[in-house]
C-alpha cells in the first residue's frame, strides 16, 4: 500500500463545508399527465355533500368542519389519511361538483405521521396550483342530467275543467328518479320542516312504501298535500343539479302517498301511545300550521280543539289552491289523519262571534293563533273601490264553496304571483265553460325572470291561452263615463315599469309615463297580497301585542307577548304551506314544554 492509498480517505474532508444538495430519487422523473397523485380540493366548489367519504372503500375520507352551513353547503370538507388511501380517485368519480381532484405529484417526505392526515384546499401544501393529474371526465355524471318527464294532461284537454294535471309518476319512473339521489342530506337542512327525505328516497329504492310511509308523517302531517303544492325549496340545493336536473323530491313524495291507501296509511300512522296529560289546548283556524300543532300536541297526550270559521277543513290550502293542482278529496286525506289522532275540529265557528277569546283562554291552559290570511289587499289605485273589481283571493274562496262567480268575456289580473297565476287560470276554466274561450290579462311589475310565481305555473298559464304581460304598472281602473254602462268597468291602465325599488331597496316603482296601454276589461281582479282579519282579537288584546310590520310579534318558539297565546302559520310568516307546517312543529314544542312544566308546577 503506498502513501497515496493512506491519504485518499482523507481527501472527502474538502467537501465538509460545502452546501449540501437534495435531489429526487429517481432524477426528473415526472408521473405521466393523468397520475392519481395528491388530492387537490376547491373549497369554494365544494358543497360538503359527502358523496366522496361515502364511496370511500378504505374509510380514508372524515368529512370534517369548515365553515358555517348555509343553504347547498354542509360547511363541511373532506379530510384525507393517507395511511389509508389506496389512491383509487372513486372520490373524484363521485364528486357531484367535481371540485375534488388529484394531482399528478406523487412524493412527499415528512418525519411527521400525522401530515399525511389532512385536508385539501384547507391545508396549504405544494401541489396545489399543479394543473395535471386526475379529474373526473366532463361527460362522466353521477346521477344523470334529467328527471323522467311528468305526465301532464295536455292543455286542450283540461282547458274547461277542474280536473287534476298532474299524473304523478309511474313505479318505474320513482325508481329511476330516485336512483339519482347520493343521500348527501343537503336537502333536509333547507327544508323548513326538516323531513327525512333521502330517508323516503331511499325507501322507494327499496319499494318499501309503508316505511316511505311512516317517515313522512314523522315529520309532516301534511305530506299528501305537499307531494302536489309544496314549493320545494329543497330542490334548490339539491346536489344533483350541479350535474343536471335536481332531484323531483316533491313528486316522489307524492309517488309514496299515491301508492298507500287511506286506509292503510291510518294503519301505519297509527294513534296516540301515551297517557292523557289532562291538558287542554285551543287553536284557531284550521290550515296547515293549525293543524300540524294540533297534530304533535294531540300526539303528546294532550286535548286538542281546533276552530275554524269556514264550513271546512284546510284554511287556503283549500280555499287559495285551485283544485287543478291540489284535489280536495287529497287534502281530506291528509285531514282525516290529523283527526284520527284525537283531535277535534269544529267548523263554522268564528271566535269573537260564536265564542269570545276571553272564553277560550279561560277553558283552556293554551291558545294558538293560526288564522292564516284571507283579506285580499287592494292596489287603491284610481277606479279601484268600485263594483267589478275583486279580490283574487275572495273569488278562489267562492270557487271552491261552489258559489256562483261573475265570469266575463274580458278579464284583467293585477299580480305576478301563484295567487295571480292561480285566479287567472280559475277564470279561463270558467271562460271556456260558458263562452268556449279564453279572455284572461295577467299584469305584471316584474319581469318575467324576476316573477314571483312558480315557473311551471307561468308555463302552463302560457299553454291555457292566458295572456301575461311583464313590466306593466297598474295606474287606474277605467269606467265607463256615460252611456247604459257609465260606471262599469272599460278595461285596466298601465304604463310600462323602469323600476321597482329605489336605491335603498325600498319598494317605489318608477314609470315610463309615455307607454301607456288600456287593456280591455269587464273585470278587474287584484292579486297582490293578502293580511290576516285580526278583528277577532279585539282592541284591548290588538293594543297589549308586539306587532311587527303589521303581523303579530312571536319569539323564535312562536310565543306571543302574552304568554298564553302562541301564533303562526301565514298570519307570521306569508304563505306558505311546508313554512306553516314547520311553525306548527315549532308551536307544539314549546306549547307542550310550558304545559308540562305547568303540571310539574301543579298549576
């Protein structure tokens, strides 16, 4: 061994100051474009539907919290453990708004087990501006772009009758319908009353209609009368619709009521399992939040009377719903289960005529006020106050009571709401009974893609020959001014809106004053709003309650400023019928709360 051999060792040591370098083993070696590497996650696309932790075979996917929920978005995000994740991308496939994606990038050191747990999009991490990697493919959907097509009766063929439009949906379209439903729940937060709907989807999957059953009328005693006219706001968020059409969650809740009997869903509903507390409660007005309270109390033990001073059942759902949509023979369904929980109605009964409210406080240990809103408002513009103008909402009452109507030739509508839609298609049924045609204006302040009524009753108001007219102000009803006619109606004025609010988003519509139309009339009828008859209150109570714009004042359990009357429904909220079942939940609950304590107490 020579010197030579002995030093070389030594000759490493020139590098000891030198700084050192990290490369990647393999060198430059980059996944191909479509690697499934690192998730990659747009937090802003995300809706927390869940889809991606739900296919998840390894249980590597914790939906964790993110944000505060609001209407289509859980606030929920996916956590990853890589420890887990098999780096498959069914999470990806799934994905209903395709914001989780994965990267192509593949290597990542750490001396810390616990980073490889985390979440993407939430926690910053070096590949997330890398733009190749996994994605799911455009023309992949989950659930498909359409719901099957409803089965209408055609427009010819219901132009002159009552008759229901709507068929509800085969076995076979249910199934279908509801194959394309991922259970991410999203819908149930938004839903007013809360139900349990991917619970009933999933039961028409399984073909199970007495459990679909069953879960309905846990939540919504009114579930026959909102399989037709609820406003499925729940629909809304469906997540589906990010991919196409949203889930029909209405016309599957109608698929499962259309397929039980009468007779079997009292079966299934069943009655009261639980001792008499002894307690008595009144309410008054029997519409969807009367009822639904009288339902949840009557269920709770308690003695339940429901009031109402029409001759039947069912506040506007009956008399503000044409029968078109809504049958009554369906809402007597819905009644007859309500009823076959104890509860009591007596119709044709008006407090503060037949009994006094001081009666009903002293008789009972609770009051609910639940008189929905049945006075039409007027515009009170010029030649308003006259014979031959009405009030949407007194004709649709008239109709359904089976009483004679005036039906003219020519018929203006003021209002772009259902009521609108709803009275102006009344009138055109009657048209056609008596004259063979249609003679109905609908006008509107609103544009048609600012309308207040539903789209499909717009569409189908177009198929039954109504005339609507967007962006036409009401300026006067014009008379006749001499002649045989002198102070009948001659038609509406309008002139043509430029806008609706002003800066402060208060309502004052403003006027092109040079585009003005006389539309020919014989009848004015005005669909803009209505407001509770309050009269059966008296001063003395008018005076001692909160008011809040006109409507009474209630706490956030619907509990008045006195505390033995609770109110809700229309009369609080506005019109709405799954809004009225929920109020009527939230009522029983704290009327039921204040009489159990009351008995705990020994009062």
């Amino acid at each position: 061994m020579g010197f030579r051999d002995v030093l070389s060792p030594f000759t490493a040591w020139k590098h000891v100051i030198d700084t050192p370098v990290t490369i990647k083993n393999p060198i430059g070696r980059e996944a191909a474009e479509r690697y499934r590497g690192f998730h990659q996650n747009d937090v802003d696309k995300c809706i927390g539907c869940g889809s991606c932790e739900d296919i998840c075979q390894n249980a590597a996917i914790d939906m964790v919290a993110f944000a505060e929920p609001k209407p289509g978005d859980s606030g929920l995000r996916p956590n990853i453990d890589y420890g887990r994740c098999c780096w498959c991308a069914l999470c990806v496939d799934v994905c209903m708004t395709g914001s989780l994606t994965m990267s192509n990038e593949y290597t990542w050191v750490d001396s810390d087990p616990d980073a490889f747990r985390f979440t993407p999009g939430v926690d910053a991490k070096p590949w997330d501006d890398i733009e190749k990697g996994y994605q799911r493919a455009g023309e992949r959907m989950l659930t498909g772009l359409a719901r099957p097509e409803m089965v209408e009766m055609a427009p010819e063929a219901r132009a002159d009758n009552f008759d229901e439009i709507v068929a509800g949906y085969s076995r076979e379209q249910a199934v279908l319908e509801a194959d394309r439903c991922v259970e991410c729940g999203l819908c149930v937060a938004t839903c007013p009353a809360h139900m349990d709907i991917p619970d009933y989807i999933a039961a028409i999957r399984e073909g199970d209609y007495d459990l679909g059953t069953q879960i309905l009328y846990e939540t919504n005693p009114f579930s026959e009368v909102c399989g037709r006219v609820c406003t499925h706001k729940c629909e809304t968020v469906c997540a589906a619709a990010h991919e196409g059409e949203p889930i029909a969650i209405r016309w599957l809740k109608r698929h499962i009521i259309d397929n039980v009997s009468e007779e079997r869903r009292l079966e299934i509903v069943g009655t009261p399992q639980v001792a008499s507390s002894g307690r008595k409660v009144a309410v008054i007005g029997a519409g969807p939040a009367g009822l639904t309270t009288a339902y949840d109390l009557a269920r709770s033990g308690h003695k339940v009377v429901v009031y109402e001073a029409k001759d039947q059942p069912g506040g506007m759902t009956r008399y503000g719903i044409p029968e078109y949509r809504l049958p009554y023979d369906a809402l007597d369904r819905d009644i007859n289960v309500i009823k076959a929980q104890g509860v009591e109605i007596k119709t044709g009964v008006r407090i503060g005529n037949d009994i006094a409210l001081d009666k009903l406080k002293a008789e009972n240990d609770a009051v609910v006020l639940a008189i929905g809103l049945h006075l039409g408002r007027s515009t009170r513009v010029p030649g308003s106050d006259g014979a031959g103008v009405e009030a949407a909402i007194d004709l649709l009452a008239r109709v359904t009571a089976g009483e004679a109507v005036p039906v003219p030739e020519k018929v203006a509508v003021i209002g772009g709401g259902n009521v609108a839609m709803d009275i102006a298609r009344t009138m055109g049924r009657l048209q056609m009974q008596k004259y063979g045609k249609v003679g109905v204006t609908v006008t509107a302040l609103e544009d048609f893609d600012h309308f207040l009524a539903d789209k499909e009753e717009v569409k189908e108001s177009f198929e039954e020959q109504i005339e609507i007219l967007d962006g036409r102000g009401p300026q006067e009803v014009v008379r006749f001014k001499s002649g045989k006619q002198k102070g009948m109606v001659k038609g509406l004025k309008t002139w043509k809106v430029v806008s609706i609010f002003d800066r402060d988003g208060r309502f004052a519509p403003q006027y092109d004053e040079g585009d003005e139309v006389v539309h020919e009339a014989e009848m004015v009828i005005e669909a803009i709003g209505q407001m509770a008859d309050v009269s059966l209150l008296g001063a003395e109570l008018t005076e001692a309650l909160e008011w809040n714009r006109g409507r009474i004042a209630v706490d956030a359990e619907g509990r008045t400023s006195e505390a033995w009357l609770w109110a809700g429904g229309d009369a609080v909220r506005g019109p709405d019928v799954i809004h009225a079942v929920a109020d009527g939940h939230r009522i029983a609950a704290s009327v039921n709360v204040a009489l159990m304590a009351g008995k705990e107490a020994g009062a």
